[in-house]
C-alpha cells in the first residue's frame, strides 16, 4: 500500500544524511574582514537617554521603562554616532520599529498615506502565507481595497483608500525593521490591553535592512500615526487623523 | 594574553562596542563555518566566501543596533541570509533551478559510496523541488541544524509557522522520494 510505502521513509534521516555529504569549502575570513573594520570607528553602541532630557523626555523615559519590560522584555542602549549625527537626543526600540527623536523637522513636510500600490493585491490568505504569520484585521473598518506584502515577505499592508487609510504589520524582530524620525513627543498610549505609541505629527519613515542599513529610496515623510504591539506583531495605522479615531479602529482590530 | 576566545557572544559584542576591534575576530572565528553554510545553502553558493565574509563586516556595523540579552547566532545568520538573498535576487531563477549551486556531493567512489552518493542526489533533487518557503525552512532546520526558534528569526517568520511548513515540506518531499525504489531498498540503512 502506499501509506506503508511512504512510511517507510525517514525523510528527517534522509535530510540528515544528506547534510553530512554536503561538504562547503572551508575559508578563514578573519584576516579579510578585521582588514575592512579595523579602520573603522568602534560600532556605535548608542548612549542611554541623553541626560539634558527634560521634564517631558523623564516622564517618556519612566514610562518606556515600564513598557520596555512588559512587552519587549529588553531595553536597547544607544549610541554617539547616529544616522543623522550628534542631533540625536533619544533613541529606542519599540517591538520592530526603532524611534529616534531629532531636533530637527523631517526634511519634507508634505505628508502623503501612501495608500495605492503600484503592486497587484493579494487575498488575506495568500499574503499571510507570504508573510508567515496570521494577519489582524480591524473589524471595525470594511475589507481593504488592497492587499499588499513587501518584496522580502516582511510587511503586509491593508489601505482603504477611500479613507485614506493604511494599516502596516510586521513581525518584531532582534534587530527593528522600521526607522521612525520624529522631532516630537510621542506618547505612550492604551490600546486595549497592548502598549501604543502615538506619533503626532510628520516623522521620517524608513525601511531597515537586517543589517542595519537605511533604504533611502523607499523613506517618506508620514503623517500622524498609531503604532502598537499585538503579540508578536507590530502594527502601525496611518491616515486615521486624531487618536481617538486610531484607537476606535485599533481597538476592533482582531 | 586574556583568553577571548573563552568568552560568551554578548562579551564579546559588549567588548567590540567599547572599542576593543579585536574581540570581533573571536566572533568572526566562531561563526565562520556556519555562516558559510548559511550562505552557500540559502541563495549565495560559490559566492558563500564572498557572501559570508560581506555579512560579517555588515553585522559588525549594526552591532550597535543589536539588541543585548538577544542570541546572537540567529541575529548573524539573518544578515547573512539576506546578503545572500540579495546576491541572488537578480538570478532568483538559477536558484530555483540548481540548489546549493557550487556545493558538490562526495565523488562516487566504491560500489557502496555510489549507491549512497545516489541517495543523497535524490533527497537533493526532493529538496531542491519544493516551494521557496518550505525549501528554506527544512534547509534551516536539517542543513543548518538551527532550532525552531532560530529558524524563524533567520527567515522572518513565526516559529508556529516554521512548524507548519516543516510539516508540509517533509510530506511533499516523502511522496516525491516514495516514487523511488531505491530507497525503499535502503531504507533500512
């Protein structure tokens, strides 16, 4: 019968074997990499919060504390050297986006919801395949008019163009996926049981790399924005105009 | 001279952030054989030298972007799988048509070594026929030997769903081997 045939197939064994046969030629990189960085400034660790902070960047502080254990369960030092100099005064990770605070505008200030894709939509199901792992999705609002899931997999996106709405989700990660630049105070934030961020005004938006690396040809300038952690997946809600209209609709997204 | 090499990934990370460079040779060391592995067997392979050696100088960049307490390891190997992946992204085709291109079986050498170099071309061309995300999963977990956990960082992904696919591509690749008697005959070896 074929169901005693094929069980008579240890595929893990087989994967197994097959591991131990595949020989990869050996390389000694040490001296070819510690030639390229040796040269470089030490990786920068960047500093705690800056300590000239004021009332407002203590109470953010305190209150990231908080946060930072309950839902990250980590707290991220923070460095001299930083994508946009010595300006920055505060830098932290939020589930898989880092925030950093600068003193200065984002250098445009038209804000557009990038809500239309130049890329085919996807049904739910076929980009939670994609992206590997089950979308939320925010009963309160109708079905999207788009779909869409960034080229490496790691970002789905719901827009409601009539709206002009657009709901990101990503899985947090060791290393954040997304660069936020605000010269504003954010504000922590309820949403239902899950910790949230509020941004109030234009900030920078950019798209990390694994390594680190800004992707400044997709960055853009966004407008306010509802960020938040449901779980594993970090979620960010754009276009919704005031907070409480954010949370109404965060709040039914299941 | 301090033993480095006795100390723990998040010494050593802590120690390279502080200034001390050579501590990162004791990384680069460590992590050499797998990120070769990584590289040549997701996307990159007769460029795995290459590939590897880009990843290292890349994550010795973003060190200040690691977050602390967090494994290392996993951390490494997603920046190599992405190196690796963009080497390819243009080539993505090739890829699918030969895996682990540049990595070559053992040479057939006795009539048992054949017989057994055959087994492993097939488990090969099974693997090598399954979907992109199952193929990667089940090269994560029984090439790379990385955990379930691991798995998922170093793809994206959740690890409910590395489990899932591991499931689905280890029944695809029992059927497509189940089609040959070979390794019915061996099966028991």
């Amino acid at each position: 019968m074929a169901a005693d045939r094929t069980n008579a197939i240890d595929v893990e064994r087989e994967l197994r074997l097959l591991a131990g046969s595949l020989v990869v030629p050996a390389a000694d990189l040490v001296d070819a990499v510690m030639a390229r960085v040796v040269a470089e400034p030490p990786p920068a660790r960047r500093p705690r919060f800056a300590t000239a902070a004021g009332a407002a960047g203590a109470w953010i502080r305190t209150r990231w504390r908080a946060t930072a254990l309950v839902v990250l369960g980590a707290v991220v030092a923070v460095g001299a050297a930083t994508p946009v100099g010595a300006a920055v005064a505060r830098w932290f990770t939020f589930g898989g986006v880092e925030v950093v605070h600068t003193p200065v505008p984002p250098p445009s200030t038209s804000v557009a919801v990038a809500t239309s894709s130049a890329a085919p939509g996807l049904s739910l199901s076929a980009a939670a395949g994609r992206v590997g792992f089950t979308p939320h999705v925010p009963a309160g609002l109708p079905a999207p008019d788009t779909i869409t899931v960034s080229p490496d997999d790691r970002v789905m996106s719901m827009t409601w163009s009539e709206s002009g709405l657009r709901l990101d989700q990503f899985l947090g990660r060791p290393s954040p996926l997304f660069v936020k630049k605000s010269y504003q105070d954010i504000e922590f934030v309820e949403v239902g049981d899950d910790q949230g961020l509020w941004f109030d005004g234009p900030h920078e938006l950019v798209y990390l790399d694994p390594d680190g690396s800004e992707r400044r040809e997709t960055a853009r300038t966004a407008g306010r924005t509802l960020l938040w952690i449901d779980g594993s997946v970090t979620l960010r809600l754009e276009g919704a105009g005031s907070l409480d209209r954010a949370l109404d609709i965060a709040r039914t997204v299941r | 001279m301090e033993d480095l090499g006795s100390l723990g990934d998040a010494e050593l990370v802590a120690r390279v952030c502080a200034g001390e460079t050579a501590a990162y040779a004791v990384v680069v060391r460590r992590y050499t054989g797998i990120a070769l592995r990584t590289a040549a067997f997701l996307g990159a392979g007769a460029d795995a030298e290459d590939v590897a050696q880009e990843a290292f100088v890349k994550a010795y960049r973003a060190l200040g972007r690691f977050r602390p307490g967090s494994a290392f390891r996993p951390w490494l190997l997603t920046i190599v799988t992405h190196e690796a992946r963009n080497r390819h992204r243009s080539d993505r085709r090739r890829r699918d048509r030969e895996l682990l291109p540049g990595v070559d079986l053992p040479a057939a050498g006795p009539e048992e070594l054949a017989e057994v170099g055959e087994r492993r071309a097939l488990a090969r061309h099974a693997l090598a026929g399954l979907p992109d995300e199952q193929r990667d999963v089940l090269v994560c977990r029984y090439l790379l030997e990385l955990d379930e956990r691991e798995t998922a960082e170093v793809l994206g992904i959740a690890p409910g769903t590395v489990k899932s696919r591991t499931s689905r591509g280890l029944k695809r690749m029992r059927s497509a081997l189940s089609a040959h008697s070979a390794l019915e005959v061996g099966g028991g070896r």
